[in-house]
C-alpha cells in the first residue's frame, strides 16, 4: 500500500471535462460523474482517482475522509472580482452604473481606501468566497500587493490585477507609477505556488491609448493575462462612437489588444461581427449576470459567444454591484438567464455553466493545467457539497442539482493545493470574530 496524504471518499465525483471550449454543448456520457469513488492526494495534487473500494486496497492516508451524500467538485473560480471593496456592499443600491460610480463609490474610495481598508476589504472578501466553495478568484483593484499578501497568507489561489487607470488614485498618480508599481508586484510573486498577476487597466473609457500600447507590450513580454471590463453598457459604446468614432473594441483591436491574453469582462453589447472577431483573436470574455443585471447593464449573449466557439468565463463582480461573491448563485442565475434571452430551455444546459466557472475560468486566466478540473497531477483545489439536506433531497443528477438547487450553504468543505481551508463550515485560516469586528469599524467609519 501506498502512504499518501489524504484520501477523500465521496458519493459523487464530478471532474468537468478538460476540453475546448469549440466543443459546443455538453453531451451525456458515462463520465460526467463517478459514483462511489475517491481522490488520493498526496503533497498538494491530486495522484488518483478510483472506486473507493480499490483505494481503500490502494492506499494509506494520514487523512481519510467520507463524505457518503457529498459530491465533490472542482474549486470554484470567480473571475472578476473587486474584493475590498466588499467593505462597501449595499453602498449605493439600485443605481446606474455611472451615478453609482461618480457620486458614490469614487467619492467613497478618495476618502477611505487605504493599505488597511483593503487588507480588511479583501479578508471579508476571501471569507465569503471560500464558504461559498470558491478556491480561486481573479481581483482588479488598488494595493494589490495587499491583495496578494492575503490571499497567499488565507492560502487561497489568486490572480491578482496590476491596476491602470489615467487618473490619480490613493495607489499612483500616473499611468508609469501604476504600471512600475504593477510590475513590482509582478516581481515579488513570480513563480508563487498560488499567486499570480495579470495586467488590469480599468476600461478603454478609463486608460488613454499610450498606457494601453505599453501594456500590450509588456503583456507579450512578461506572458501576463490582461483583464479589462469592455462593452459593459450601451452607454459606454455610444461616448466612444461620439467621441472617436470606434466602438472600443474597434479601438483594442487597433491597438493590438484582441489576442488569447485578453479576458474581456461583461461584454454586453456586441455586434455578430464582433462576436466574429472575438473568436478569431482567441479573446476569452468573462459573464457577471447578477452584477448586468442589477445595474441594468445589459445581457451578455453567452449562447451565441459559446457557439462561436469562445472561452466564457463566469464571474461575480464586486459585492458592491451584486452583493455578493456567491458563484452558486451566480451559476443558477447564468443558466436562467442565457435561456430566456434565447427562448430556449436548451440552452446553457448545467454541465455548461459548471465548466463556464471552473475550466473555463482556468483557462481564461492561463493555469488550466493547474486547476479547473478534478484530474490527476493537477492541484486539489476541491469542494465538497452537502446533498443530505432537505433543499437537495432527492437527487437524480449531480449536476443539475449544483446548479438548479444547490446554495453556497451547501458547500461543507474546501481546500486548496491539498490544504484544507474550510471544514465543516468553519474557516480554519481566518479569525472571524475579529474579521466581524474589523468589519463593523469599518463600517461605522464609512457611514458617517
């Protein structure tokens, strides 16, 4: 017998098939679940996958757990997100986004972000991430370094994005100081187990073309994703053509921007030949349906996009346009929401939105031969999920059942590269008595 770290039993296991996104729809196959098998874990990766009856011949495990009514996934990612700002949840509800943003939330940054506000911002934020079965999240916002630093700390996986914006803010003054400020933190964690950067000017209507020209250098040079929000509204796209007579992806595309490393987030509005020229560029968009949706965006054409045979991530946006970071919700939300803009219940089927916020989103952010799937010699970023409850009973399919019936509630355990981050619901990183207290100073101090 073989001595391993951790052997984890389950009633399901659910993989999520590896495969490119021109696939199209997800098709039934023998293989979309396993039925009473587990996963052998040894120092942070995954070293089988088997019935659990041979494991239990296979191997000796320091750790050996049962979950008998638990599937067990791959780790959620949640592909744009703004984590401190979860300190400013509810701040400016029901809104537009350009009233939300200008009288609001960038009045609120100028004058409480700082080094701690986003060090607290960005705990609260990992904290509800990891209860809601999210082991890896893609961040744009300021002090990154912050970002990081917490989330290599908690022990969660990030990509954390070099803000570049043209006007000054608490973390530069300028777009060189953004990016020499960016690039040092791209220094200081590369070759990290769990972190990595990507390039993040804020939108084509907030970054001027020189900083965007740098970029898409320093993007091929370095190999970093860039992650940008695009087309998020009519708005947007109408000033655009007023003001340069280019649609802004007309505008990216001029610049050199439209390549594999680009994950264009919210895309809302967009022409079929744009939808065209997406796919030839290998751009991957990222979807974030509560956030479109409560600021009343717009509405990605997910279906057309993944026909098209585009990589589409899933994402939750900040808990202060959404108001939470729950990829459940977010998946359930997805799938309902691609099948009446299309008036067809066909479309965006479970398996679909699965993928679109596991290996989709892997891949998006370039680490799909890290993490996105349950194979072997990947990392074990896995999840379990409670299927024993009143709201889950009783199960036909696993799937289907995450998507259509599951919550964040019903996720019991996580853990990230072989450690075990949440256990029985409790968060075993993170002190949330004082989190909570942190959080309502916090609190006190903004509303005044």
């Amino acid at each position: 017998m073989k001595n391993i770290d951790t052997l984890l039993h389950a009633r399901w296991i659910i993989p999520v098939a590896d495969r490119s996104p021109a696939a199209g729809k997800a098709t039934d196959s023998k293989n979309r679940y396993l039925e009473q098998h587990a996963i052998a874990v040894h120092e942070g990766k995954i070293v089988d996958i088997l019935p659990s009856a041979q494991a239990a011949e296979k191997y000796t495990a320091s750790t050996n757990r049962h979950y008998d009514e638990h599937a067990l996934i791959p780790g959620l990612i949640n592909s744009h997100t703004h984590a401190a700002m979860n300190l400013f949840r509810g701040l400016g509800d029901d809104l537009a986004l350009m009233d939300w943003l200008e009288n609001h939330i960038w009045p609120a940054e100028a004058k409480h972000v700082n080094e701690a506000f986003v060090h607290t911002g960005t705990e609260l934020a990992i904290a509800e991430m990891i209860r809601s079965g999210t082991t890896c999240f893609n961040d744009m916002y300021f002090f990154p370094d912050i970002t990081a630093r917490v989330a290599a700390d908690i022990g969660i996986r990030a990509t954390v994005g070099l803000i570049l914006i043209d006007f000054p803010t608490v973390w530069a003054n300028n777009s060189e100081e953004y990016i020499d400020k960016g690039l040092a933190v791209f220094d200081h964690y590369k070759g990290h187990d769990l972190i990595n950067t990507a390039f993040a000017p804020h939108a084509p209507y907030t970054v001027s073309d020189e900083p965007l020209k740098r970029i898409r250098t320093l993007s091929d040079e370095l190999e970093l994703t860039i992650h940008m929000h695009v087309h998020e509204t009519a708005f947007e796209v109408s000033q655009a053509e007023k003001n340069n007579g280019r649609r802004p992806l007309a505008r990216l595309d001029d610049l050199g921007l439209l390549t594999p490393s680009l994950q264009a987030v919210h895309m809302t509005q967009l022409l079929d030949d744009e939808i065209a020229q997406l796919a030839s560029a290998g751009s991957h968009v990222t979807h974030c349906p509560q956030s479109n949706m409560k600021l009343a965006s717009g509405i990605c054409p997910v279906s057309r996009l993944l026909d098209a045979g585009i990589n589409v991530s899933l994402g939750t946006d900040s808990s202060s346009s959404n108001n939470k970071l729950d990829m459940f919700s977010e998946m359930h939300t997805a799938a309902l929401l691609a099948k009446i803009c299309a008036m067809d219940a066909t479309v965006l089927p479970a398996e679909q939105v699965l993928q679109m916020a596991t290996i989709n989103g892997a891949r998006a952010l370039g680490i799909d031969e890290i993490t996105g799937s349950l194979e072997v010699g990947k990392s074990a970023d896995i999840v379990a999920v409670n299927f024993d409850t009143i709201e889950t009973l009783p199960v036909y399919d696993p799937i289907s059942h995450l998507i259509y019936s599951c919550s964040r509630e019903h996720v019991s355990d996580v853990w990230v590269a072989g450690k075990q981050l949440m256990t029985d619901r409790v968060l075993n990183n993170i002190d949330e008595s004082k989190l909570k207290q942190d959080c309502i100073r916090l609190n006190q101090e903004i509303a005044e």
